[in-house]
C-alpha cells in the first residue's frame, strides 16, 4: 500500500467496471469506477 504524504494513512485503489443494465436482457451498460482503500497505521 501507498503511504500519503505526512499522514498516517495508508491507500490502495482498483478500477472497476460495473454493468448498470438493470436486467441481462437489456443492451450492457458498462461504466468504470474507482475504489478507493484507505485505513490508518501506527506510526511507530
């Protein structure tokens, strides 16, 4: 994971696609997302 500059987090992000078609016999709808992680780490 990535450490954010001169804070105690650490960061991990993944693209995503996600079909927003609301049944599988409509035409896909593919869109592309980003998830973002983040958590807090001890210092020490």
């Amino acid at each position: 994971m990535a450490k954010l500059a001169g804070l105690p987090y650490q960061t991990k992000s993944i693209v995503v696609e996600l079909n927003l078609a609301e049944t599988a016999k409509l035409e896909p709808n593919w869109i592309k997302v980003k998830l973002v992680f983040c958590r807090g780490v001890n210092p020490d």
